[in-house]
C-alpha cells in the first residue's frame, strides 16, 4: 500500500507525472543516474510544491508520505539516508499518480472531456454529410465537429467554420499512403475523443435500384470506418446512415466483435427519417401539424422491412385503402425521391435533418436526458436478431428497447411478410465480415 496523503487525485503534480511519461521506472531511472541527490530533494520539493496548495511547506508534505511495505512497516519512518529516501519518495509519487490517472485512461479519452461533446460526420463531404454537418453545427449540443471524406472536408469545415456558434470545426481527408505504413492520421483525427460517430459515407441509389443493390460498394467502406472506429473510437455511439441499414448495422457489429470492443449499446442504425415520413404523411391526411405526430415505425430500413405503427396514432381516422396507401408510401417514401432526383442520389435533405435529429437524441441523452427514439438496433424483441424499435437512449446509449405491445391484424400481417426478407439482409452482413 502506498500512503501518500497530501497530494491529491487530480492535482497539477499527479498531470506532471503522468506527462513525463508516468512510470516508477522512469523515475527509477531518474534516480539512478548522475543527477545528484541534493538536485533530486530540490526537484521534489519543487514538485510537492506545485502538487500540493494546501501543505503548508514540503517537510510536512514528507511526513506525510509514508510506503507500506507489509504490515511490519506501516507507518515507519522515511529512512535518514538521502538516496534511499528520494528513491522511495519518487516511486510513491509515481505509484500514486498512476494510480490516480490509469482509470482515467483505461475508461477512454471522453471521460476525461465529459463536459464537451464530439460529433464525427464520416462522409462529409456529401448530399447528406454537409447539411448534416452544418445542423451539428448550429447545434448548442455539440462542441467539437470533425469532418471526414475522401475529398472535400478541409473545404466544408472551413466554410462551416465561419458560422459563429460554439463549436470547433476540423475537416480531414485520409493521409497519405505511406511506407512503413501507418494508421490513417485524419481518419484517427477525426475519431480520437468522438462521443457520437454518424456514417452517411457511401454511394446513393439511382432510379431503379434497391438498398440491397448498393450493398457490394456500401459494404466495404462502413467496414473501413467501422475498423477506425474500433481502433480510435471504441466507446463512441456509433450511428449508421449508409445503407443498405439492415446489413451495414450488422457489419459494423461483426467488425466491432473481430476487434473485441462491441458494446451493443453503442451501434444503431439511424430508421428516423422513416419515422419523419410516416409522422408527415399521417399529419397531411388527417389535416395536422406534423410537430404534433409521433409514430411508432418498427422492423428494418428497406421496403417492406419498414412497418408504420398507425393504428396507435391517437385520433386518427382513415378508411383500409387509406391505410393502406399511407403504409405504402412510407415504406416506399426513399423511391419517390430517388425518382424524382432522376439520377442525381437519394433524399439528402430530409435524411440530413434526421439523421441530426437522432445524433443530438443521443447526445441529449448521454448528458443524462432520457430520450425514446426508434433505432435499428440488436434487439430480442423478435426472432431477427437486429430490429428497429422505441428505444430508450441514455448515459451509457441504449438503455433499454421497450416492448412492442399488441399489434392490429393489420401489422401483425406485415411483420410475418418482412421477417424472412430482413433476416435475410442482416445474415447478408454479418456472412460478409466472416466470409
Ligand atoms: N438511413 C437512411 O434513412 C438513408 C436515407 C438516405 C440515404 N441513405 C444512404 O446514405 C448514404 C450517403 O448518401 P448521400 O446521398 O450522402 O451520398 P453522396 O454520394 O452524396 O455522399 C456520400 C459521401 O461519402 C463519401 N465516401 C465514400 N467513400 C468514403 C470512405 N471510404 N470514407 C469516407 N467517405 C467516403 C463520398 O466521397 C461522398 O462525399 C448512401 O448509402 C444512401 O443510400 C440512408
């Protein structure tokens, strides 16, 4: 046991000790060079000095200090020879600060910054990414707001950067390709400290094309992403807008697993533009202001994966047909878009705006407010092993994923189509990373 009770966790002495490197052996091998003994007392005193504010001179600071070496030896006297005196005092302060500041460490870069928080937008750059990025932006939630693509961020963060909010702003593309190769600097920039990592980088669809025909590119890029989340980010809320969802989420897991830091916690597919969809739809059929809807949109992010809880929509009042057609155009609601973009991408800007709704949901909710949002998440709600859900985020992200309650026949009929169409695609994912 080391007793060493007048400096204190936190303090500037226990930050110097951890600066200089913050090991006994360190300092044993400061001790045992040529410096002289005399020259070492002056060092620590200085040191105690600066490390303590409330004793009043370094004698008593000394006294205080006491290493227990077993029972026999608790308390004894600082031995009268000067070597081992300073050589002892050394290794307590050592042994004590690090002690003091490896938890810190080990717990993760955030909780050392708990009182700022870090959005990283991977895939900046594009129709989604820059409206994004510049919401984060306004956003009083955020502090720290890093942008990374393959091309154009140091552009979007430094015209972002001009917006007179809080935040910072940092835009990074990857580094270079180096010999000896290195880690992917911008990348581990952009991730190191991050609370919230959103990933909208990927190719969109074009007329035409499904969630699932874009799995072929989509995949490998969330898996890169996902691989320098795990290395510089593992405690981040990682967000996934990519898609095909149903199976980018299981990637990201499956790379989370390999790289044994998967909290499934921490990993949600982002499903609130459909919950937007289906809240405008329902609001313009019954004549209300969409502010005033909140629909419960179960199930997956693709087609007939996608289920709108209508019939708990309080006071809502439509005819089969209009249910029906309401259902559909949910469900559908990313094709109308994709047509009418007539080649140029899918939804940007209402993806955009959800995609930021959810992220500063999760942020709210890791400052301590309890949110309920639906999320793509691992779920045992169903026998799919990831499905979308009301799930309440907290401190720690997914505190819990609420049960799903009756549904009409209507649904119920829905959920037994979709099941074997989004097993499938979460199975397509998971195979990917294993093959
Ligand atoms: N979850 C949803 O509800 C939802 C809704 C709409 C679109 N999406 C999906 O979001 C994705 C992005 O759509 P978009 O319209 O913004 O596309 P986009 O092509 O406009 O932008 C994608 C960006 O990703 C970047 N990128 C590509 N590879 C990258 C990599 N390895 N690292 C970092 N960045 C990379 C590109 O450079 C580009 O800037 C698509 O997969 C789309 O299907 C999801």
């Amino acid at each position: 046991m080391v007793c060493f009770s007048s400096v204190t966790a936190g303090s500037s002495l226990g930050s110097w000790v951890s600066s200089a490197g913050g090991s006994t052996s360190v300092l044993s091998a400061v001790v045992s060079s040529e410096v002289s003994v005399s020259l070492m007392e002056r060092m620590m005193r200085g040191w105690c000095r600066m490390g303590d504010r409330h004793a009043r001179d370094v004698k008593a600071t000394e006294e205080k200090l006491c290493i227990d070496e077993g029972e026999a030896s608790r308390n004894k006297a600082m031995p009268r020879d000067q070597t081992t005196r300073t050589t002892m005092i050394m290794n307590c302060l050592a042994t004590k600060a690090i002690s003091t500041i490896r938890p810190a460490f080990t717990r993760g870069i955030h909780a050392t910054t708990t009182s700022t928080a870090k959005v990283a937008v991977l895939g900046a750059a594009g129709g989604i990414g820059q409206p994004l990025s510049l919401l984060c932006k306004l956003s009083p939630e955020v502090d720290e707001l890093s942008c990374y693509d393959i091309v154009g961020t140091p552009g979007v963060a430094a015209d972002l950067s001009h917006i007179p909010s809080k935040s910072s702003t940092l835009g990074r593309l990857p580094s270079p390709v180096k010999w000896p190769m290195g880690p992917n600097e911008g990348l581990k920039e952009t991730l190191e400290g991050a609370d919230v990592v959103v990933i909208p980088a990927g190719v969109p669809r074009k007329p035409g094309m499904t969630r699932d025909d874009l799995f072929n590119t989509n995949a490998s890029i969330v898996k890169t992403l996902v691989e320098g989340c795990a290395q510089f980010c593992p405690d981040a809320m990682i967000a996934v807008i990519s898609n095909p969802v149903n199976s980018t989420v299981p990637i990201a897991a499956e790379v989370l697993k390999k790289a044994g830091v998967y909290n499934p916690k921490k990993l949600a597919g982002v499903t609130t533009l459909d919950v937007c969809r289906a809240n405008t739809f329902v609001a313009n059929s019954q004549g209300w202001d969409p502010k005033d809807v909140d629909v419960t949109v179960i199930g997956g992010h693709a087609g007939i994966t996608i289920l709108p809880l209508f019939s708990r929509v309080n006071g809502a009042k439509f005819t089969d047909e209009e249910l029906e057609a309401l259902t559909v155009r949910t469900q559908f609601g990313g094709d109308e878009v994709v047509a009418a973009k007539a080649g140029a991408g899918s939804a940007t800007l209402s993806m955009a705006y959800a995609g930021f709704v959810f992220a500063e949901n999760v942020l709210k909710a890791l400052r301590g407010e309890e949110v309920t949002q639906c999320a793509f998440v691992e779920s045992s709600l169903t026998e799919a092993p990831y499905f979308a859900s009301p799930v309440k985020f907290g401190k720690n992200g997914v505190e819990e994923i609420l049960p799903l309650g009756e549904l009409s026949a209507y649904e119920k009929q829905w959920l037994d189509k979709m099941m074997p169409e989004l097993k499938k695609q979460i199975q397509k994912g998971i195979d990917f990373v294993n093959k």
